[in-house]
C-alpha cells in the first residue's frame, strides 16, 4: 500500500507549483504565439525599386555621386537574394533616370527573369513625340506606365500638352505614377484637379504622398486635401518610400511612428487603393529589406487577411495590369 504523506511542507510546496502552473496557463492565452513577421499572402508583389549601374559608359543621372550608400551598382542578382529571403514574389522596376534609352536599358537588363513583371517607365510629358516613344515602349507588354517626373523640372499637370500625352497613355490602358516628395498641398490638389480632368488615367502617387512623417497626426487642413484628392476612384497611393520620408534619419522602423499617417490613408483610400512598394535601394540608408517589409506588415496585418492580399499584390494587379 502506498501512504500518502500529508505533512503541511509538502501540501504547500503543491499549493505553490499549482498555482505557478494556473499562472503560466494564463500567460500564455494571453499571449499566444507570435506570427511571422513577413506576410501570409498568395503573393508579394514590391511595386517600387530602382535598377541601375553607374559603370555604364555613360554613368547614370541619379543618384548623384557624392552618394556614398547609393551611388554604386543596384543590379538583379543582389536584390532577387533578399526579396526572395524577405517574401517577394513579383517586382516592378521604376526607371529612376529619365533619358529615353534607359527604359530599354533595364528592360533587356530583366529580359530573361520572370520575376520582373513590370517597368513603371519615364517618357518626359512635354515631347511633342510622346506618342511614337509610347507605342514602341508598349510593344514590350512588361511596360506597365510612366512615372511623371522630369528632372530639374516641375511638370505642370494643367498645361495642354502634359494632359494631352496623359489621354494618350490612358488611351493606351497604362498607368502614371507621380512623385511629389515633400511638395505639400498646393501639389496634391494639382494632382487631384488632373484626376478629376482624365478620370480614365489610372494615378498612383508615391511614397505616402510625399508628406514628411515626423510621428505626430498630420494637420488637419493636409488630411482635407488627402481627403478630396481620394474622392477621385482613378487615385491610388503607394505606401512605399516611409523610410526616405520619416524626418528621423536613420529611420524609425517601429509601425507605430508611422500609424497616425497610414491611419489617415486606410481611412481615406481603403483597402482597394493602397499599395505595397519598398523603394530599395534607397531603403539601405536605415535598414535592411527584411526590416521595412516587417514595418509594413506589422501595420497591415492587423486589417486582416484580405486587407494583407490587396495591399501586398492584388491591387498592384488591378491598376498596373500585371500578369503573374
């Protein structure tokens, strides 16, 4: 028979593991196990990056050379390592330089890799031969829009011929990507009075709307003008480019900096007009690709599974018109 020992040492020390086990039993429904911090999605698709050799006979017009991060060779072979390491799945290239022939350039660079499923390219808005540059570059069907960027110049998007070309591309089923950095309001309602102008020109505008993120809730005469520019369906915004606009440099890489700002273009733009894009290799200069990725998801994920799909890639389908 075996007999029960019931000294009252014993009968605590039981009391005691008892109640650390019920202890740590709601420890952990508390905190369950943590998620990945890449996201559970069917694809991932980075719609912002930039492709470039300085080597090339004739160097490259950005970024400058004093860049000593940037200025240097941005090739596939280093970024298919750590986007595929980091989740991705598909890439469009956005031409950085804007002379004509750098289009070919990076498409023959990608030519032969399916990754690379789209050049957002750079046709200067103002050529009187706008139209014959877009019928040969749209003859390579990874030739999914320009961005509208002309360098040392600010495109005036009421000027005749600037929306003439516009109906052209449009006319042509592509899309046009704006970059304002840091340019403010007077700019965002320029690109809201365009949207209005050719509401079949599909606009996705970079970077956060360029605005300068410094943490605090944006103000609410710039949340007004996000709020009309956002009334026209053809606007789209990529989240992309927060470390370039985060006024703390090196960049924070905590979602919560960047919340009030990406809460004001959830709310305005919603999950079907909100899209991924890292703008690597600039992103060098506060962390690694892994790290911004994680930023990003960290936000997003808590929207949900379908807000995770439609902002990692579904969306960039939809306005790019990308086959993958």
């Amino acid at each position: 028979m075996i007999k029960r020992n019931n000294s009252p040492a014993l009968m605590l020390l039981a009391f005691g593991l008892t109640a650390l086990s019920s202890l740590d039993a709601q420890r952990y429904r508390k905190k369950p196990a943590k998620v990945s911090d890449l996201p559970k999605v069917q694809h991932v698709i980075d719609t912002h990056i930039h492709l470039y050799d300085p080597r090339r006979p004739n160097g490259v017009p950005w970024p400058p050379k004093d860049d000593t991060v940037l200025y240097k060779p941005h090739l596939p072979a280093e970024f298919n390592r750590i986007a595929k390491a980091s989740g991705v799945t598909g890439v469009v290239i956005v031409e950085a330089s804007d002379r004509l022939v750098d289009n070919r350039w990076v498409l023959d660079l990608v030519k032969d890799d399916p990754y690379y499923v789209g050049l957002v390219g750079n046709i200067d808005p103002y050529q009187d031969d706008f139209a014959d540059h877009l019928a040969e570059l749209s003859k390579d069907k990874r030739f999914v829009g320009i961005r509208l960027r002309v360098q040392g110049r600010t495109i005036d998007y009421a000027d005749s011929k600037v929306r003439a070309n516009l109906r052209l591309l449009a006319k042509a089923g592509l899309a046009a990507d704006i970059l304002m950095n840091g340019k403010g309001i007077d700019t965002i309602n320029e690109v809201s009075a365009l949207a209005a102008a050719i509401p079949e020109l599909r606009l996705i505008v970079d970077h956060v709307l360029g605005y300068n993120i410094d943490g605090e809730t944006p103000p609410a005469e710039w949340q007004a003008t996000v709020r009309k520019l956002a009334k026209n369906p053809n606007v789209h915004c990529k989240v992309s480019g927060l470390y370039q606009r985060c006024v703390i440099q090196p960049a924070k890489k905590d979602a919560d900096h960047y919340r009030s700002l990406l809460d004001i273009l959830w709310k305005e733009f919603g999950p079907q007009r909100l899209i991924y894009g890292s703008n690597w290799p600039c992103t060098k200069k506060s962390g690694d690709y892994r790290s911004f990725v994680k930023l990003v998801n960290d936000y997003f994920s808590d929207k949900g599974r379908d807000a995770c799909e439609n902002y990692f890639w579904k969306n960039a389908v939809r306005v790019y018109g990308l086959e993958i």
